[in-house]
C-alpha cells in the first residue's frame, strides 16, 4: 500500500502529476518543472514535505546520543538553532544526511529523508547504548516548505510572530494560520530563502489553504519534486542516494564542515574520517557546467581527453538558470582543481565539461 501525506487529495485536485517516491504517492509537478523552478527563485512556492521522517531525542541522555551518532557539533547548538548533519555509518560511509534542531538541553528532533526513515530508525535504536528517550514522530507530523524571496512576506500575514527575527537555521514554536505548536523553521533545500512549517497532520490542510490565500498576490504556486531538485542542484546541495550513500564518506562528498573533530565530541567513525582528512582522499564530490550542448544524467561517465574513466555522475540536469547542462560527480585526484577540463559521456559521444565551484546559481 502506497502512504499519502495530508494533502495528497489537495494534489489531485490540482492536477498535479503523481509519482512513487519512498513509499508515497507525491506530486513531481503541477505546472512544469521549469515554471515552478522559476517561480521559486523569483516569487514564492510550497512543497508538500510531509513524507520527511522525524525522531524526538528526549532526556538526560540526549545531547550524549546525538553527539555518538551525528557527525556535526550538536553541543554547540543553543535553544532555537539547528544544524545540518550525518550519521556516518560504522564503515566510512553514510546512513543518512539530517537536521539536528535543539529544542532544550534534554530535547532534540532530527528530520531525516523519506526513503531511509525506516533503515534510519533502526540504526538509531541500534545505537541508542545510553538509553536516550527515542520517539519516530514521522506519521503524525506534516511539514510544508515555502520557498522564495516572497515567502516571507506571504506567511508573515498568518502570524504574529516577527519572522525577519528567525536567523538562517533557526526556528521557534508558535502559532500560525490560527494553528499552535507549528515549528517555523529558516533552513530551506532551495537556496531561495524561505520557511519549513512542522505541524499536527489534523492542522495540514488549513494552513495550506491558508498560505496559498495569503499569497495570492504574489502568484504563489505547488511546486513539485521535479522542481525540487533542480532548484536544489544549482545549489549543489547533495541528494542521499545519489550524492552521498552507505559507500562514500562525507569527506570524500566536502562535508568536512559538517564533520567536526573536537575532543569532547566521539561519534561513529571519527578516527577513520579523521585520517582520511589528513591523508586526503582518493576522489572528491565536485561540480561542473558542460561547456557544449547536453544533460548530464545519474550515472553518466567522466572522462578525461584521452577516455580514461575519472568517475561518474551522481546527479545532473539543466539549469533553469544558466540553462546549461550542469552536475555533480565524484572525480579522480588530479581531476578535481577548479577549471579543469573533463568529458561527459552521453550516449557515447564525450561532452566537453568544467569543474567549477558550488553553488552553481
């Protein structure tokens, strides 16, 4: 049986075309990936998130649990803050990429992708040593993301609370489309701005129909998954299960500045990832914009001029932007030097790339 988030008869009262995706019956688009990208980067646009897992830490024992299994500084975060993170896997390799936000010293929740929240919450219970409280909250919590330089504008109508005083990866618990105990979160997988509200499912469809009437004016749309992912490819922000997964290593994927190696925290694979970032790696996650007409796609092969393989292509596509071909790929040692020149092979015909650095937009 395929799940459906709160809103799923709103979609297809829009018309929007259904996909399966992790388990889920979820739009991939409504209007077009290209017009509900551009509408994202100019104006304003929601996305149903509803299928992302989420996991309560509670207790005395909290911080202690997210420092073994996280790779980021959780004890840095104060009340109010969140951080981007990963739980690296016992083997080098990663189990999932996440948000960390710290509700209280003894209170954190961890918002994981849609596809692992089942392999992520056993791993979770698998390293619970120190008998942290553990809650997947993942079926009774929607979230919506309103994304864009206009989201601000459209759901500040629908609170009280001062949303220009909520810094990037902050949050605060309030009120909102007259619902209380909404979390409005500043993160955002868009790089347009905007705001992720988490909300009671008995609470979903209201606030939808609430933020879509307040942002009539500014030709607010439904933005589906197609869109998602180019807006968060220019952005060169990673996919898990494309850009990393259980057999690359955050350092090899530069998400060293999500690996903190400070004495008093000890997390899972820290000597290992440690000695990868003093010795370096053999490959790197890097971008490049193709420099001749094409579409990079998963899995595509890189190559240099004389058609040596250097590595493959995790994810790709056009640019609404540039409107170039553009991608992200893990590339030999010697490949990796911004400006260097690689070679896309699409349909065995090589494609003439550069390395560039992120974000592409």
């Amino acid at each position: 049986m395929m799940k459906h988030t709160a809103f799923f008869d709103l979609h297809k009262e829009l018309e929007a075309k259904i996909v399966s995706f992790a388990g889920y019956e979820m739009p991939i688009e409504y209007s077009g990936i290209t017009n509900e990208h551009m509408a994202v980067r100019n104006s304003v646009g929601v996305f149903d998130v509803s299928h992302m897992g989420e996991f309560w830490v509670k207790g005395s024992k909290a911080l202690e649990f997210v420092q073994k299994v996280t790779s980021n500084d959780a004890s840095t975060l104060t009340v109010g803050k969140a951080q981007y993170s990963c739980f690296p896997n016992g083997k080098g390799g990663i189990v999932d990429d996440l948000l960390v936000y710290c509700y209280d010293t003894e209170k954190y929740l961890l918002v994981v992708n849609a596809a692992n929240i089942d392999k992520d919450w056993a791993w979770c219970v698998s390293q619970n040593s120190m008998g942290a409280e553990l809650e997947n909250a993942s079926e009774s919590i929607s979230q919506l993301a309103i994304q864009g330089p206009d989201a601000i504008k459209v759901l500040q109508k629908l609170t009280d609370i001062n949303l220009s005083d909520i810094p990037y990866y902050s949050f605060v618990t309030g009120a909102i489309a007259e619902a209380d105990n909404v979390i409005i979160s500043n993160t955002g997988y868009t790089g347009a701005g905007g705001f992720e509200l988490y909300m009671y499912n008995d609470d979903a469809v209201k606030i939808w129909k609430a933020v879509f009437e307040a942002g009539e004016e500014f030709g607010i749309l439904p933005i589906g998954l197609g869109a998602r992912d180019t807006l968060r490819l220019e952005k060169g922000f990673c996919l898990y299960g494309n850009d990393i997964e259980d057999t690359t290593s955050p350092i090899e994927a530069g998400l060293g500045w999500i690996t903190k190696f400070t004495d008093n925290k000890n997390f899972i694979d820290k000597d290992y990832l440690l000695k990868q970032k003093e010795e370096g790696v053999s490959r790197r996650l890097r971008g490049f914009v193709l420099q001749e007409r094409g579409i990079p796609r998963h899995g595509y092969e890189l190559v240099n001029e004389n058609d040596e393989t250097i590595g493959e292509v995790t994810s790709g596509g056009m640019s609404p932007i540039l409107k170039k071909g553009i991608g992200l790929g893990y590339v030999k040692k010697g490949y990796t030097k911004f400006e260097t020149e690689i070679y896309i092979k699409i349909r065995n015909k090589k494609i003439k790339a550069k390395i560039v650095k992120l974000p592409f937009v």
